[in-house]
C-alpha cells in the first residue's frame, strides 16, 4: 500500500514537468518586439484575430479574423502611445487626456503600416503594425514652421555629420523631447532645432544602448562629435562647459536634420 501511495504522488509531478515547454514564453529574437524602439524610431504593436464562426465560407472567415486583428493591434498601439514620456516628466496619456490631442492621436495611429502577417491553420490571424515616433512630434509639439538656424562656420567644419551624447551611467528618460542644455541651462539642442522637414522624418533624438551602436548609427554618419553628458533630470541632459563650447563652434545645420543619438548604458 505505501508503494502505491507513493507512486500515484509521483505521476503528477512528472506529467507537469514533461508539459512545461521552458522556450514558449522566450521573446523570439529575430521578431521584432512590440513596444517603443528607441534605436529605430518607430512604436509597434501586433494583434490576433480568430476566425468569424458564422462566416459562409472559408475566404470570409479569414477576413473576418484579419479585420478583428487590425483591430487587436490598434487598440494595443494606442495603449503603448499612451505609456511615451514626453519630456521625462509627462506621458502621452496625460495629453491625450484633452480631447483635441487624443482625436489627433488616435487619427495618427490609424495610419499604422502592417509590417507582417501570419495566418494559422484555424484561420485565425496575427499582424505586427507599426508607426514612426516623428508622427508624434507634431502632435506634441505643433510645427510653427521656425527653427534656429546655425550660424555660418567654416568649410571645414561641415565634417562633423551627427551628435553622439554619451548619458552611460545617468538615469535618463527616453521621451519624444529630449533637451540638450549647457551649464547654464540654456538649451544647445531641442525640438526647436529641428526643421520642418526632419519633424516629418524623425524624432528630435534616437536612443541606443551602447557608444559602438551610436557611433554605427545611419543617424549621425560617418563623423559624428561624441560628447559626454555631465547630468540628467528626466529627458534633460547637461554638458560640461568645454563640451558646450565645442558644439557651439562647429557648422551644427546637422541639428536641423535631427542627427542626434544619445546613448544610455
């Protein structure tokens, strides 16, 4: 009687153990993830959809379960929309609190471009969408068609292609407008240095992990100036004094074309 008493204690621990799969709920690399990249400059997101039941044929059922997925995947983009810092202190989902910014942003995002399907044997559907993050700079921060134009320097100081700041070791916020200030607090890079263009185009800063990834970046070209930031408050990075001047000598008309990267590890 003990035998089997102890045995029927095992089975169940040995059938849990044979039906965990350890590699299920592993993110998958070479997918790209949902969620804000920072590097990439785009917000992602994927909806599922199942197929309708009461569909006449199969055709119909799949549609219905790809409708129903692009539905997924908006609601779940507008929900990653909301969780962006804008500045280091406030969200889009404060903003979007005002009605005029959540209609503006919600009509953004509809805009989504799918970037991939897939189709299941049941007929149900999984799509990944994605929007670019410049799309809510002018939400954020309407364009008024002005922006600070570098003074003329010379020739030779057009090699410089791009700004690398270096934030490793500081608590830094990845937000829509970032500041770059000098000792003083006065800003030496914004959104109020981006052209009209660039707001289009890109986010006021790309966010990387490491200096090698920023110094590789197609953002700040082959030749970037690589500064080191001294503090950061929020979205908010301050640079040493000498470090200031630096930039300030330079042609900067790489600024208007929001050519910066900052690095955060």
């Amino acid at each position: 009687m003990k035998r089997l008493i102890l045995s029927l204690a095992i089975v169940p621990l040995i059938v849990v153990a044979q039906g965990k799969d350890p590699g299920k709920d592993k993110p998958d690399p070479s997918k790209p993830q949902p969620g804000v990249n920072w590097a990439g400059q785009v917000i992602r997101a994927t909806g599922q959809g199942a197929p309708d039941m009461k569909a006449q044929n199969p055709a119909q059922a799949r549609l219905g379960a790809e409708m129903a997925a692009k539905a997924d995947a908006l609601r779940n983009l507008l929900a990653q929309v909301k969780g962006i810092s804008v500045d280091g202190t406030r969200k889009m989902g404060d903003l979007m609190e005002k009605d005029e910014i959540r209609t503006r942003v919600e009509g953004m995002v509809r805009g989504f471009k799918i970037t991939n399907k897939r189709y299941f044997s049941d007929s149900g559907v999984e799509v990944e969408i994605e929007v670019p993050l410049a799309l809510l700079t002018d939400v954020v921060d309407p364009d008024t068609t002005q922006f600070l134009v570098a003074p003329a320097k010379p020739e030779a100081d057009k090699t410089t292609t791009g700004l690398v700041i270096d934030a490793r070791g500081l608590k830094v916020t990845p937000s829509l407008m970032p500041r770059v200030l000098d000792e003083g607090g006065k800003p030496v890079y914004s959104i109020d240095f981006l052209s009209t263009e660039a707001r289009k185009q890109s986010a006021v800063a790309a966010y990387v992990q490491t200096l090698d990834d920023a110094q590789k970046s197609l953002k700040v070209g082959e030749k970037p100036l690589v500064l080191k930031a001294t503090k950061a408050t929020g979205a908010d990075l301050q640079l040493a004094p000498e470090d200031a001047k630096k930039l300030a000598a330079l042609n900067t008309s790489f600024l208007a074309d929001a050519r910066v990267v900052i690095v955060l590890n």
